[in-house]
C-alpha cells in the first residue's frame, strides 16, 4: 500500500510539472525582439519612404558641375531627412523647445518641405541646356518633371504576417526504490507533455507615394525611429526583419524597369495571348515576396541522484524540458502605377523625348501637308469647272 501511494504520488508530481510548462502565455513577436509587429512595420513603411526620398534626391544631384559638385546642391540639401529632423524655426533656440515641440515641429516644416515640392517645386529644378552647353543657359529639368509626375501617385501596398509556433517539451523520470526482505525493487517511472502554441498577426496598409512623402504622423514616427526613440537600433542578426531590409534595391529597381523595361505588371502568358489583351492600358506592377524565419532552441536535463535509506525512495530523479519557437514574418510590397493611355511608361517617356526632338520635322511636315492639301483642291475644283465647260457646252 504504501508502494502504491508513493508511486501514485510521484507520477502526479511529474505530471503536474508537465502541465505546467505549458501554461505560459501565446508567443508573441516582442518576447524576442522588445519591438512590436506594429513598430516593425512602422519601419519597415519608413525605410521604404527612406528609398523613394533618396531616389528623389539622386535625380535632382545627377547633374554635377566641374568641380565634382551638384548643379542642384541646395535643392538636394533641402530634401535631407536628417536636416528636416532637426529643423527649429528661425529665432528659436531648441532647448527652448518642449519635448514635444522637438518632435511635432519638424515633422510639420517636413511635411511642408514635401508638399511644396511636389506640387511645383521640382518644375523650379534647372539644369545648364544640353542643346547649348557652356553657354550658362539654364532650363528646367524635364527628365526630373517626368520623374515626378510619373511616380508620384505610385500605389504602394504591404501586407505583413507574423507567424509564430511555439512548442515546449518536459519529460520527467525517476526510479523507485523500494527495500524488500533479500535486496531492493527498482521502479521506472515517467511521464512527458507536449504544448504547441501559435499566433497570428496579419494585417494591410497602402498608400500613395505622394501623400507617403507629406504624411506628418508617418514623418514623426520616422524620424523617431531614426532617433532610436522607441527600441534599440535596428540590427538584429537573430531577428532579420526588425533590420534593414534593403529596400531601395527594389525602389531603384521599380523606377528603372518602369524607365527603361517596358514593365507592364503580372499577367499570365495565357492572358497574353487573348486577343485584346494588346489593347488595354497597362497597370505597371512589381510584387515583391519577402519571409524571414527565426528558430530558436533550448533545453535543460538536470538530474539528481538520491541514495535510499530505507522504505521507498526517489533515485535518479530527471527532467528534461524543451523549447522550440519558430517565427515565420512574411512580407508582400506591392508597387503600382496608374495606367499612362495604351503606353507603357517607357514608351510614354521615349515619345516625349521624341517629340522635342522632332518639333521641328513635325512643324514642317504639317505645313507640307497644308500645302498639299490646297494643291489637292486646287486641282478637284479645275476638273469640276472643266466638266461644267463640257455640259454647258455641248462637247
């Protein structure tokens, strides 16, 4: 009887303790990381905005004078992120400012730095006229207007997923040993659990390029995060989608097979083949699938030996817990463009670069034209009267 309390009791021990590694809470992103699913796509929204600006600014400077120097130096430093942060108004000293007054300032003048460019600051942008060079002739930058109109209301969407499993395994053993009349009896005695818990965090944003550039709420967790005012700094080795993601990679990418690809977006090549499919306006698209997957293992395994005094006693007493947590992060950018008529937008922009080049020719064309068409009337109205002759006439 008292063998059988004893092991009665200390399977419900090794049973309990089962139970009880697996009654932690979901896993969520921030057990690991001490950043949110929201703050890791607030900056991943950032560095994105970080490439559009820097693609911006790469245009307006591509332009360099003798000396090495940007023509559109000025210009250029107006767009830096890290000057707009620190923007304080004329005559006012920042430790004069309050908290936040430091944050809600900048993102304000930035906000309105953007807007005023993008509505007729970049149609100020001149370049020296590469029709007459040395001349010191300045006109405005075309290539820099077709850039900005194009891209402007470029649609960007993302769609975020945190995946994350995690299981935690415990195992618990121990021998009993129980003294009997000619030597000892030796029960095994065991026990294990498995817990398996997941979680799931999806969600959408979008928005367009030109309202991302002049957004102020979006501006002020920007710059917050650059200041590293809500976690450590992004450089996470174990954790690859807290970092940077490279992002301008794909930005420089999209403008470029927009400028110089003929992209016209996904569709299959069965679609391409149906009759029609030639006809309609392109949505230059580029969908980009990023997945970021982080294991994580650990595992304890004490054991204890006990050396029996007599009756029944725990001897080799173990337990062995492990954990294993996976975080699967998925990333979709979307990247779209409205439709330019029946072109695409490298065949838009080679047109109007034809179409300075031929203004000329198509001016002269069309005054040839006019002239043969009087000739033609000319001639129409010389049969018509000749036929009036004859009938009047007689012949």
């Amino acid at each position: 009887m008292k063998f059988s309390r004893a092991l009665w009791r200390a399977g419900c021990a090794v049973s309990s303790a089962a139970l009880l590694s697996s009654c932690a809470g979901v896993p969520r992103t921030d057990d690991t990381t001490n950043v949110s699913p929201t703050l890791i796509a607030a900056a991943i929204q950032c560095e994105m905005r970080d490439a559009f600006v820097d693609r911006i600014q790469s245009a307006i400077g591509r332009i360099q004078n003798k000396d090495g120097t940007s023509v559109n130096q000025a210009t250029v430093d107006s767009l830096d992120r890290n000057k707009l942060a620190a923007y304080v108004p004329p005559g006012m000293n920042r430790s004069a400012l309050s908290d936040d007054q430091k944050i809600e300032i900048p993102a304000r003048h930035e906000s309105d730095v953007w807007y005023d460019f993008l509505k007729s600051g970049y149609m100020r942008v001149k370049i020296p006229d590469p029709q007459a060079p040395n001349t010191g002739k300045m006109v405005p930058d075309n290539e820099l207007i077709d850039l900005i109109k194009t891209f402007s209301p470029t649609f960007i969407a993302y769609r975020f997923k945190f995946d994350i499993t995690q299981t935690d395994n415990l195992d618990g053993s121990f021998d009993l040993l129980s003294a009997v009349t000619h030597g000892t009896v030796k029960t095994d005695v065991s026990g294990s659990v498995e817990g398996k818990r997941q979680s799931t965090d999806q969600w959408v944003a979008a928005v367009r390029l030109d309202q991302f550039l002049t957004n102020v709420p979006i501006i002020r967790v920007c710059n917050n995060l650059r200041n590293h005012q809500y976690s450590e700094p992004r450089h996470q080795l174990a954790y690859p989608i807290v970092g940077k993601l490279g992002l301008d990679y794909y930005v420089n990418g999209f403008v470029s097979k927009n400028q110089s690809g003929n992209l016209i977006g996904e569709i299959e090549t069965v679609e391409l083949l149906k009759p029609g499919t030639a006809d309609k306006p392109p949505l230059p698209t580029e969908t980009i699938d990023l997945q970021f997957t982080t294991t994580l293992k650990g595992a304890i395994n004490p054991v204890l030996k006990i050396a029996p005094l007599g009756a029944t006693k725990f001897s080799d007493a173990m337990l062995k817990g492990g954990r294993q947590r996976v975080d699967i992060h998925s990333l979709t950018i979307i990247m779209q463009l409205p439709n330019v008529g029946n072109a695409t937008v490298s065949n838009a922009r080679s047109a109007a670069e034809r179409g300075e080049a031929r203004r000329d020719f198509d001016s002269g064309a069309a005054e040839a034209r006019r002239a043969l068409a009087i000739h033609d009337q000319n001639q129409r109205e010389d049969r018509r009267d000749r036929v009036l002759n004859e009938i009047i006439l007689g012949n």
